[in-house]
C-alpha cells in the first residue's frame, strides 16, 4: 500500500471511498417477477435458469416474513423496494473502469505472474485476466454468467448444491437476483499454478449486489482462491447478499482467502454496506477445504463459512481475524458438519474490537452418528480495545457418537497497560505498540493467507488500528 | 544528568512519593533501596513516565530538559532506559521483530553478536517476546535490549533477583563494560539486596521510605544496612527529627 494511502487512512478515512461517474443501465427500484425476467434475459440465460430464478423468488417472497433477527445484531430493517437489482455499465472496454481498478491498485492491463483476477464492477465481470495460461491446463475461471452459458452440464449439476435457494433467507434472494461472480472449475489431477482472485467492487448509489461464486475441484486437484471487496462512502447503507459454494472432490484441496473491506460505515455508524454472506463447501472423501478470511470493512456483518464433511477423512479448517471499530457488528464463524468417518475439523477465530462495536463468534460442530473418530478444535480468541465495545461467543456442540473427540478453548483478553507501557519505555509510540500487540495476535491467521494478501492485510489491521487509540 | 526536585506523586489519589530529591551527575551509579512497598519501583516508573502516575508537585530534569510532561516513548528516545523487574510477554511477536521495532536500522550480525557475550542461544531471537522464557532469560533480554538502544541513563529494577549467581556476575560484567564505553552514562539500581555491593560499587547509596528519600550515603551506607536492617536506620533518622 502506498504511503498516500497510508495517510489518508490516519485522517480516519476509507481510501476506496471514491465513486466513478460512468454510463450505467441501472433497473428501476424493487423486485418482482418482471424484474426478476429482465435479469435473465439482459444475460441471455437459458430457460431453466430464467425457472430457477422464479422459483427461488416465490419462495422468498412467500417466507418474506421469515426475515432473519436471531444475529447478535442491531440495524434498521431492509427495505427491499428501495434497492436496484441491476446495475450494468454500457461500456466494458470504458477507460475510466480501467483506471477505477488502477486506482484501487488492481491494474487489469498491467501482467501479474502469480495471480488471475476477475474483476467484478457492480453486476458485471468486466474482465478475467490470464485465461490463456489456464486454458492450457483445462481450468475454467470465468464469469459465473458466462458459464451458465458456456457450461451448462456442470452448473445444472452443482450451482445450489450445497446452498440450495431455499436454504436461508438471503440465500432465496440471492439465487432469484444474483448478476454476476465466479466461476472456477479445475479438472482431475490438475493443480492450479496460479492463485485465481476475484475483486468485487460496488460503486453504484442504490444497487445491492448479489454476488454468486461457485468453485468445483475434480479429483485430486487443488485451488488457491482470493477475494477482496471495496464500494464508495456513501450515507445510506447498501445491501451486500452473496452466496459461495465450493466442491471440493475426492482427494482435492480448495483454500479460500478473503479479505472484506466493504465501506465500514463513518465515525458515527452512520452508512456502510450491510454484507449478509452465505458462504458453504462440501468435501468428499479424503478432500480439504481451508477458509481464511480478515473481515475488517461492513457496517453490519453476517457470514459463516462452513463446511460439510461428508466423505471419509475429509479435513475442513476455518481460520478468521474479524477488527470491528466504531459501530461496526460483526456476526460471524463457522459451522463444522461431520458425516463422514474419520473427519476432521479447526476452527480458529481471532475477533479485535474497539470503539462501540460489537464482535460476535457463532459456531456450530456437528458430529453425526456416521462421523465416527472424528475431530474438532475450535479456540476463540478476543481481544478487547477501549472499555465501550463489546465481544460475545455463542459455540454450540453436538456430538451423536461416543468415539469422537471435541475441544473448545476461548479466551477475552484486553491490551494491557503494562504491555503497552513496556513498547513505550522502548521508544516505541502508543499506536505503534497496539499494532504490534494485535499483529501478534493474528500471527497465526495472517501466515496462513497467500504471501500478497498477508501483507496487505497486515498493513489493513495496522492503519485501522492507528485510528483507534483511546 | 537527572536531577529530581521537591517531587509529589499520587496513584489513584493517594500520595505515594512525598517531597522526594535525587541528583545524579554523569557517569555516577547510584544505589536506591529500602523495604518493600517504600516507593522503589514507583520511582522508576515515574521517571519513565507511566501513565497510570500523577506528578502533583515538583519537576523532574533530564539533561537540562523538564521531562515530566512527557509521553513515556519520548522519554526513552532521550536516553532513558529502564530494566524491567517483570519484563512481559508478547504472543506471536518474535524478539528479532520486537527488536526491529524498538531500532530501524538493526544490523542481524551485530544483535549476532551481542546475543554471544550475552550467552544467549542464536535461536531464541526467533521464539516469541519473552513467551515462556525463564527468568534469566527474560533479564538477560533487558540487557540485550539495553545494548541495543545504547541509553545514556539505565535504570536497573531489581535485575538480581530470582537469578543464579553466573548470571547476576555476568550482566554486572556487561554492564560495567558498558559504562566503561560510555563514560558519561549515569546507572541507578534498585534492589533489597546488600549483596550488590559485591558486583558493582556506587558512587552514592540512598534510602527511600514511605515515599521519600530519609538517608543518602556512600557504599558504607550499605554495609550498615546489611548490619543493622532498614528499620533501626529509619527509627534513628526519625529520632534525630
């Protein structure tokens, strides 16, 4: 990160808080099914698609009242009249989308070796970079709009596999208006060379975005996946639904990193993106999913990656550091189903909490009667700043056999005077000594994230904490 | 060097050093003991400028400069350092790290070699801060860490206890060294223990009780101390009042 960004973010300001003027087709406000037609139809969808899309609305539209208010959250309630549904820019090739992403230290023309990005702007992919190298090696990595085209066999097959429309209340919504996201297929025995990466960013006022991702790994193979958020400063708070399914098959390996900066809201509480995130992979036999995330953006937040181990000996690993500041609500954690034999399952989460926020770890290990020999570890850590935030752990067990083996450790701990005194007395200033007390309590996250991304999410606990002092 | 002056400190609203004087000139070592909970420790927080103290009264002069006002960082980048009694830990933070950040320029091979006269393991700069580390251990970072930032005042907190004697006799031997390099660095030393005259021999010895300094000396002060204990000094102080 570049030292003007650096700057600006020690004023207490979100650098990618600006907004681009550009030629857009953006749908009227509220949902129905015309709507809902329109969408499928801008996208030139196929039929049973334009199907699903409907059934998924009637659903929703009929469990409306099922709104879900068992979070650890407080907000104004959604107003799901006031929100565009599509948001598509005209121009693919504009200049000024080029220069957004360059802006954002995301070039899209200039060549990186190690990652391929597809860039989402509102509803649309604009561009997947590196398609050649990966085609060489069979892997898709597109658009999830262009594979439902493209690649109808293997959508029609798992899209809503693992989260089906009908799972949550956002997950309804999000099948019935999803626009764009990712898709990524990597063929039998192939191991990903390249990290694959999509950054999604929001910029238009008044449009939810409904983003839909979807990785399949095949048999043996394997898959480092990267995303990162960013959307303007704006007033009102926007709506963020997305819904990300991974399979990963026998034998195969899927890691998940991501790093959410949505726009966090002002000093105040007043603004931010509302991201309210499905997030759930499958693994079969003998096959791994790892989930990393830094949460450090969204006013209100709602996620929990989890996964279902249903094969034999299959491992699911969750590892999380979620910074809350100001009057951000963090809800989140993960949920750990084990069917299969000889499953295994970890589960780390590291909440910092300052200012008036609320930080909350909510967790579900679920130990079937199949899942015999099974294993779970799941530590909790807290880490309190300033005596006006708050911090709370709901873990819920369930174990339904005799064989299997659960532990559950959580501490709260606050930065103590003593350790910054300490830094002090070294010549090392107050601000400086919080950081390298949080950077240490992260340590064992931050290392697991792609070599790029931990540093960037290092430098992101590192400024946000600057502001927080006090 | 440092000169305190008519200093009046509270912690909570209760009055902890009352009316306290000190004066060190350069490349003078100081002794201040007295019993438990007489204000040793306490002082040398102040001096560094804990947050959790207030200066009620009196100033406090370093090199020329009233310090008291002072935030406990900038404090220390004037030359102050002070050995911690019970050094902390810091988890998932290694001491090369820590290191980096309390020196920008922080050659490894010379950290290399402080780290042999130390008779510290190469490999422990890669353990995190202090993280279970034995009590030499953690005293033997103080040093390593004072031969780092190469203060012009050291305050020593209790350095010598709870360690075996090999080791009191070799941070001494550093120390002095230390001071042998820098002849215009001041030391003060805070300990109970008499023993101390046997590593190093002070200019002054001073006797702090109930928040004030009663008596000051030379070395000789020490040996009555360990003669008659604090008490009988204290009693006839107050006798000749």
């Amino acid at each position: 990160m570049n030292k003007n960004i650096k700057k600006s973010l020690k004023k207490n300001k979100y650098n990618y808080g600006f907004y681009t003027k550009i030629k857009s087709k953006t749908f009227p406000l509220g949902l129905n099914s015309k709507i809902i037609k329109r969408i499928s139809k801008i996208k030139n969808e196929p039929e049973w698609m334009t199907t699903l899309r409907l059934k998924s609305y009637y659903y929703w539209k009929k469990n409306k009242k099922k709104y879900p208010e068992w979070a650890n959250l407080q907000y104004k309630k959604l107003n799901f009249n006031k929100i565009s549904y599509f948001s598509g820019i005209k121009n693919k090739k504009d200049k000024r989308i080029i220069k957004t992403f360059d802006k954002l230290g995301l070039p899209i023309n200039k060549r990186n070796n190690t990652v391929s990005i597809d860039y989402v702007f509102d509803s649309i992919s604009i561009n997947t970079t590196y398609n050649k190298i990966l085609k060489k090696h069979g892997i898709i990595f597109c658009s999830i709009s262009e594979a439902i085209i493209k690649y109808q066999k293997l959508i029609k097959k798992y899209l809503g596999s693992v989260v089906p429309y009908y799972d949550n209340f956002y997950s309804s919504l999000n099948t019935a208006v999803f626009s764009d996201g990712s898709f990524c297929y990597i063929p039998k025995g192939i191991k990903c060379p390249i990290d694959l990466s999509t950054y999604f960013r929001i910029n238009n006022g008044k449009i939810g975005q409904f983003e839909r991702t979807l990785i399949i790994v095949d048999e043996g193979g394997s898959v480092s996946y990267l995303e990162g958020c960013t959307a303007p400063i704006r007033q009102n708070n926007q709506l963020h639904a997305a819904v990300v399914e991974l399979i990963a098959l026998k034998n195969s390996k899927i890691k998940y990193s991501t790093v959410q900066n949505w726009y966090p809201g002002d000093k105040n509480g007043k603004g931010g993106i509302y991201n309210f995130v499905t997030k759930r992979g499958i693994c079969k036999k003998k096959s791994k999913i790892s989930w990393i995330q830094v949460e450090t953006g969204s006013s209100v937040t709602w996620k929990y990656p989890s996964c279902i181990l249903e094969g034999d000996n299959s491992i699911g690993e969750f590892r999380s550091i979620s910074l809350s500041k100001n009057y951000q609500q963090i809800d989140t954690g993960s949920k750990m189903i084990h069917i299969g034999k000889n499953t295994s399952s970890l589960i780390i989460s590291k909440g910092i909490s300052t200012n008036y926020s609320k930080n909350t770890y909510r967790g579900l290990v679920k130990i079937c009667k199949s899942a015999k020999n099974s294993k779970n570890y799941t530590q909790c850590d807290s880490l309190l700043i300033g005596n006006k935030c708050s911090t709370y752990t709901y873990p819920n067990i369930i174990s339904m056999n005799k064989t299997s083996k659960i532990e559950h450790e959580s501490t709260i701990s606050k930065i103590e005077e003593e350790q910054i005194f300490y830094c002090n007395q070294r010549g090392i200033s107050k601000e400086k000594a919080m950081a390298i007390i949080v950077s240490g309590f992260s340590y064992n996250i931050i290392t697991k994230l792609p070599l790029e991304f931990a540093l960037e999410a290092k430098e992101l606990l590192n400024i946000e904490l600057e502001n927080s002092v006090g | 060097m440092l000169k305190i002056k008519n200093l009046y400190s509270s912690i909570n609203n209760t009055l902890i050093i009352k009316n306290l004087n000190l004066k060190i000139n350069n490349g003078e070592i100081h002794i201040l003991m007295g019993p438990n909970g007489s204000g040793k420790s306490t002082l040398s927080y102040i001096i560094t400028g804990k947050p959790k103290y207030k200066i009620n009264k009196g100033k406090i002069i370093f090199c020329k400069k009233i310090i008291n006002t002072l935030s406990p960082d900038k404090i220390s980048k004037l030359g102050i350092f002070l050995s911690f009694q019970n050094p902390i830990e810091i988890d998932g933070i290694t001491m090369f790290n820590f290191f980096k950040n309390i020196k920008k320029k922080n050659n490894l091979k010379k950290i290399y070699k402080l780290c042999k006269i130390l008779n510290i393991d190469k490999k422990d700069l890669y353990r995190f801060f202090n993280l279970g580390f034995s009590g030499g251990e953690k005293k033997k970072n103080e040093i390593l860490q004072m031969l780092i930032l190469k203060p012009k005042f050291i305050i020593l907190d209790e350095i010598d206890s709870g360690l075996d004697i090999d080791t009191i006799k070799l941070l001494f031997k550093i120390i002095k060294h230390y001071l042998k390099n820098n002849p215009k660095c001041s030391l003060l030393i805070i300990t109970h223990n008499t023993n101390i005259i046997k590593y190093i021999i002070p200019n002054r010895v001073h006797i702090i009780y109930n928040g004030s300094i009663i008596l000051s000396g030379n070395s000789e002060l020490i040996y009555r101390i360990e003669k008659n204990g604090y008490y009988s000094l204290i009693k006839k102080k107050h006798n000749d009042k």
